[in-house]
C-alpha cells in the first residue's frame, strides 16, 4: 500500500515537473523564430519526454534495465496509439497534418535503426552514441528547415523567474523519477508481474501522460502541428536521446520475447502514421485505428 501512494505522487511529480519545464522552455524559446511544429517537435517534445528519459536512466540506475526497455518502447507506442488516437477522436473530425516528409522518414529511419540494433538483443555503448549522433545532427537540420523568417518580439517574452521554473521543474522530474521507479520495484514484486510488462503498461502509460495533455490542449485550441509535432518529436527523442544516453550506464539487454511481442505493433502504428501525413490529414477513424492497436499491444504484453 505504501509503496502504491509513493508511486503515485512521484508519477504525479514526475508529470508536473514536465509540465513546468516545457511551460518555461517554450517562453524561453519565443525569442527564437521558429514555427508552432518545430515548437512541438523540439521543445514540447523533448520536455514532455523528460519523464521517459528520469524514469528510463533511474532504471538503469536501480539494475533495472528491462523496465526501461519496455518503458520506451510501450511510451512511443502510446504516444502514438495511445496519444494521438484519443486526440484525434475527441477533437477532429479532420485535422490538417502538414508535417515536412523529412520529419516522417527520419522518424522511420529511427524505427529502422531500432531494429538493427536490437538484432543481437543487446543495445550497446556505440550504437547508443550513434542513436544519439543521429538526433543531433537531425535536431540541426530540423531548426533550420522548420525556422520562421520573423516573428514580432516583445520585450517580457523572457523573464528571470523562468530560469527558476525551468529549474524547479527539471529537480521535480528527477527525484520523483527516481522514487517512481523506487515504489515501482516494489509493486511489481507484491504483483508478480514481470518487470517488462510492469514498465510496458504503467510505467509507460504514465509517463506518456505529458503528452496526452499537451496534444489535447493543442487539438483543443486547433495547434494541429503543435500536437503532430509533439507525437513526432517525443518518438524520437525517446528512441534516439533516451535509449542512446541508456548505454552510458551500461550495456542494456534486451528481452526477446517482449521485443517479439510489442515491436511489429510500434512498427504498425509508425507505418499508419507516416501514411495519414503523406496525405496530409488525420480522421477520427485513423484515431480508432490508432487506439485499437495499442489495446492490442496491451493485450499481448498481458
């Protein structure tokens, strides 16, 4: 039962540390010219990943590196199927996706990559280098292809206090990371559960949380490329930034049977994705679509 509360009020201040964070770093970023999907990909993306990437590298940290994997894997497939299908449902009957075919490949060339790398079922110290390499150089690209000729400035658009906030936010996601996984530990012993399905399903249900909200407060306010981006972007930072900063700690394993099980689903859902932005829309069926397959996924890993 303890080990239940303490788990909850750190996903809680895991999820509030992300929302302070990316709140601070898009006010941060408005001095920057740069476009609502670009915003999406790079800033909401990364601090509504932030929770993955604490959650990921405590796990590594605890010997834990089953809960990791599957934490990334089961949040990229929840950000899609998860994410963006409830999105998608609640708020649009048709959503204009005008996302650049770069972002898309590069999103399918990280899928690729994944696969490659987890062919001997082993994520090494130099695969994870060039995981992180590869987002650099993307990230790079990304700002200068998406970057807005001018965009009026104001003069408040930067204030001290969010340095502070950014601050507070990045110490809220790192000590409630650490208990979440703490109290996580705990639970999945009492439970039985296998530590691969335990990260698949609450874990990364839980972490992905920041990007539910920040999709649908962009749906809601009709930012369609501000929550596109943020699936996107968030994707691959999970799969590149996170998996690759995971082979710092260590040589991370991988479960063969759980990869078996859940991998052909997030290659599915990116396949389907990529298809609704080659055409530029997105329908509420493709977010029935989208929802179908991650309760399969959940189905599976049960």
């Amino acid at each position: 039962m303890f080990d239940i509360i303490i788990f909850i009020i750190s996903l809680l201040a895991v999820i509030k540390g992300a929302d302070i964070t990316t709140e601070s770093a898009i006010k941060i970023a408005k001095k920057y010219n740069i476009s609502e999907f670009l915003i999406g990909l790079t800033i909401v993306a990364i601090g509504t990943s932030l929770p993955e990437l604490a959650s990921s590298l405590t796990a590594v940290y605890y010997r834990t590196p089953e809960i990791a994997v599957s934490n990334i894997i089961g949040s990229n497939i929840a950000n899609i199927g998860l994410v963006l299908g409830i999105t998608t449902i609640l708020y649009s009957k048709y959503i204009r996706c005008n996302v650049k075919k770069q972002d898309i490949y590069f999103l399918m060339f990280s899928i690729m990559a994944t696969i490659i790398a987890f062919a001997d079922y082993v994520l090494t110290f130099m695969e994870g280098i060039f995981f992180i390499g590869a987002y650099t150089i993307y990230l790079t690209w990304s700002v200068k292809l998406h970057k807005k000729q001018k965009i009026p400035q104001t003069e408040d658009n930067i204030k001290n206090i969010e340095f502070i906030l950014l601050g507070v936010g990045l110490v809220a996601l790192t000590v409630g990371a650490n208990y979440l996984i703490s109290s996580g530990i705990g639970i999945l012993t009492a439970l039985g559960m296998s530590k691969s399905a335990f990260g698949f399903i609450f874990i990364a249900i839980g972490t992905s949380l920041p990007e539910l909200t920040a999709s649908l407060i962009a749906m809601r306010k009709k930012h369609h490329g501000l929550a596109v981006g943020n699936i996107i972007g968030s994707n691959l930072f999970n799969t590149l930034i996170v998996l690759g900063a995971m082979t710092t700690m260590a040589t991370i394993p991988i479960i063969k049977s759980f990869y078996i099980t859940t991998m052909p689903i997030l290659i599915i859902l990116t396949l389907l994705l990529y298809m609704v932005t080659v055409r530029r829309k997105l329908t509420q069926f493709d977010g029935v679509i989208f929802l179908v397959l991650y309760i399969v996924s959940i189905v599976r890993v049960i």
